[in-house]
C-alpha cells in the first residue's frame, strides 16, 4: 500500500504535465487542447500542411535563383507574397467574419494546394519563368489573407476559451516541427525527385487539411465565450457586442473596433516596439556573434539551436495559461527587453547563451499570451476583422525592421542596437504602464464638487 502512495506522488506531477486535472483546481496541463479529439486531427494536419509549406518556402528561393541569379530577386519575391498582407488584411479578415468558418478554410486551403500544384506542373514542364512565379506569390499571398484568421480561429473554436493558450502553444510546437521536417524533406525532395516535388508535396498537403476540415467539430462553447470586463467581471459576448452597437460589418469597421479597444491599441505598441527593436536576433546575434566576439558562423549555430530549444520550453509553459492578460504581454515584453540588454553587453559566448536561453523563452511566452489576447478578446463576429487588422500592421513591421534595425547597427555597432533597442522597449512600456495606473486612479478619486455659494441671502 505504501508503495503504490510512493507511486502516485512521484508520477502524479508527470501524469499532471500530460494533461490529468488535478481535483478540486484548474486545469493548467499544456496538453489539455489535445483532449478534444477534432483538436488532434487538427494537430496532425497542420503538422503535415506546416511541413509542405517549408519544404515550398525553402525550394522557392533556389528556384528563383535558378531563374534570375539575383539574390534581390529572391527578397522580390517573399515582399510580393507578403504584400497583400498590407493591403488587403482587412478585407481578408472581413470575408472570414461573414461566410462561414470551416467552408472559408476548406476553400483556402484547396485553392493554395491548386496554386501549389499548377507551379509544380510549370516547373516539370519548363514553361515556369520568373513573371509567371511572381504572379502565382501574389495570389498565394492573397489568398492567405483569408487562410491565415480563417485557420487560426477554426483551430481556436474546437476547444473552451480556458484551451485556447494550450491550442496556440500546441500550434506553435507543430510549426517548430513542420519547420525543421520541411527544410530537411525539401533538400531530400529536390535531390531525388527535382525542384517541382516540393511544390506537389505542398499541393497533397493542403488537399489533406481541406479533407479533414469537414469532420471538425467546433466547441459550441468557443462561440459564446464570456469575456472580461474593465471591472473584471465576466459578460457574455452577446452583450458585449450589445454594449458597441455602432460596430458594423463592413471592413473598415474592423480597424474602428480595434482603434476603441484600449487593450488591443497597447498589445499592437507593446508587439510592434519588439517586433522592431528587438527579436530580430537572426539578425542582431549573427553580427554580435561573428564582429565583437569573434566566434565565428560555427558558434552562431549553437546560439540558433539554444533560441530554438527556448522558444519550445516556452511553447510548454505558455501552454499552461488560461487567462492572459496585456499586462502579462507587457512584463514579460519588459523583461526580454531588459535581457536583451544584458546580451548586448556579453563579454563573452558563454555568457550570451546564458542569457539567449531565458530570451528565447520569455519571447515564446508573451507571443502565446498576446495571441491568445488578440484572438479571444473581441467577440465572435469582430475576430476575422481583428486578425486582418493585426496582419497588415504585422506586415509593416515586417518591411520596416529589418532595414531599420540595419541601419541602427551600421551606425551604432550589434552591442549598441542590442541595448539600445531593449531600453527603447523597456522604457516605453514602463511609460505607458505609468500612464494607464495614473489614469485609474484618477477614476477612482472623485472630482471636486463645484463651487457653491457660502449661503443664500433672501432678498425679500
């Protein structure tokens, strides 16, 4: 009997981490989206879709390399499927709010694979140049304006709102793993069966995902979610949508929600100011790596490989949130801010991959908690509108940071840009945290009463 007790507590913790509620609390297992059975074949054919993508991704360079020889044409070529991002984010995420959810995926999704498999039919045949691989970028690209808030709220409705931290940790896990399978499966594919395989793996890949779309099952609950008040109080969605009845349904109208909501206002400061000044550290620890500490490509490498590992341990705590909040975004922001700072100033390799660890970690958190703030916050009918907003204002970071970020290293050094760009983060969002406690106490303390006369003086 002792032992069987002795059993129980050492693997009770483990069965816990796999996804077991503890009785009488709240379910903080990262696994616990798996329990819902649509939720794991969903699982599976994102892994399988996010593998076909990367293997495409990863041929599109060499391929257009092949046809140009330019490596700026390449660059062309990933801003022109990034392009309709920009401009039609909003009508994209206005179509996913008005037709209906899983036949807008479904149809996404057949469309891509239709794009990906006439590219691989023009490669096999020769008749593939250069305009005609631009144009097919920019209709994927513009499809996925639609695929892209269709996909991420489809996933979002089969599970309860308390699942949706686990559901996006889960997504991001999968698309570590695609990644890393469709890099090495797009080099396999080219060597034995040429440039057009990785593109007619992309087409089987989509076509899978629209297959398995129809046998989903959405959480009836996921549609009616409740969602916190100022006063943090629940209140169902319906009444929320009660309380801004001037919210129509047009496009536009997506862009005015998202400009009154002040929580989503201070997540896309708090995203954009890290997105630009920091995270880029492909970018900034590559310079660092190989100018100050003279370690070489070999030593960027292993910096690689511990963000990777940090952005996976982060994925599994981020998955273990139930309720995120902006101000959990911004501290954690903060704090990967103040960390960077620190790495600018590493004296030495050993002491940067101390510090990369946690970076990479915070970075996977807070980009859980901020989606997971950004795709339940509005209610049901505003959230395709929301994501279109929040793809083409991503998009413009997208453009912006990288020459910026150049610029600031070429003027600065890799140190420099490092901490400079976490005490521009750091700072802004103390400021702005200042700023909003100020103004909660100023509602809090009533205002003064108006003067009034000393007495009144009868005149009669």
């Amino acid at each position: 009997m002792q032992t069987e007790k002795n059993v129980r507590r050492r693997f009770g913790g483990f069965r816990y981490l796999l996804g077991r509620k503890r009785a009488g609390g709240a379910d903080h297992a990262p696994w616990r989206s798996l329990r819902y059975r649509s939720m794991r074949w969903w699982s599976v054919a994102n892994l399988v879709s996010n593998a076909g993508t990367w293997m495409q991704l990863t041929v599109q360079n060499l391929l257009v390399l092949q046809l140009t020889g330019s490596a700026a044409a390449t660059g062309l070529s990933l801003s022109v499927q990034a392009g309709p991002g920009l401009i039609m984010g909003l009508f994209g995420g206005a179509a996913v709010d008005r037709w209906p959810r899983k036949l807008t995926a479904g149809l996404s999704q057949a469309v891509l694979g239709l794009v990906a498999f006439t590219t691989a039919a023009l490669v096999a045949t020769g008749q593939l140049n250069y305009g005609m691989l631009m144009a097919l970028a920019a209709v994927t690209g513009l499809v996925a304006t639609v695929d892209g808030p269709a996909t991420a709220l489809l996933g979002n409705d089969l599970v309860r709102r308390e699942d949706v931290p686990s559901a996006i940790a889960v997504g991001s896990l999968v698309h570590s793993v695609g990644r890393l399978g469709g890099t090495a499966l797009a080099g396999i594919a080219v060597g034995f069966l040429g440039t057009g395989a990785a593109y007619a793996a992309n087409g089987v890949s989509f076509l899978f995902v629209a297959a398995v779309i129809p046998f989903l099952k959405p959480v009836s609950e996921a549609l009616r979610a409740p969602a916190k008040s100022r006063e943090g109080t629940e209140e169902t969605v319906a009444s929320v949508g009660a309380a801004e009845p001037e919210i129509g349904d047009r496009a536009r109208d997506g862009l005015a929600f998202f400009m009154r909501r002040p929580r989503l206002v201070a997540l896309a400061a708090i995203t954009g100011l890290s997105a630009i000044f920091g995270r880029n550290y492909q970018l900034t620890l590559a310079v660092l790596v190989t100018g100050p500490l003279a370690a070489g490509a070999g030593a960027f490498g292993t910096v690689s490989s511990v963000l990777a590992a940090g952005g996976i341990v982060g994925a599994i705590l981020a998955a273990r949130l139930r309720n995120p909040s902006v101000k959990l975004v911004g501290a954690l922001a903060a704090a990967g801010a103040l960390l960077q700072v620190f790495a600018g100033l590493s004296p030495s390799l050993i002491v940067l991959l101390v510090l990369v660890l946690p970076m990479s970690v915070v970075e996977s958190v807070s980009d859980t908690a901020g989606t997971t703030v950004l795709q339940t916050d509005p209610p049901p009918n505003m959230r395709g509108r929301v994501l279109g907003v929040w793809r083409s204002a991503s998009t413009v970071w997208g453009l912006v940071a990288p020459p910026l970020l150049g610029l600031l290293m070429e003027v600065v050094g890799a140190r420099g840009a490092l901490v400079a760009g976490g005490l521009i983060i750091a700072v802004a969002i103390g400021a702005g945290a200042l700023l909003r406690s100020r103004e909660r106490i100023s509602w809090l303390v009533p205002a003064p009463a108006p003067a009034m006369a000393a007495d009144y003086r009868s005149v009669a």
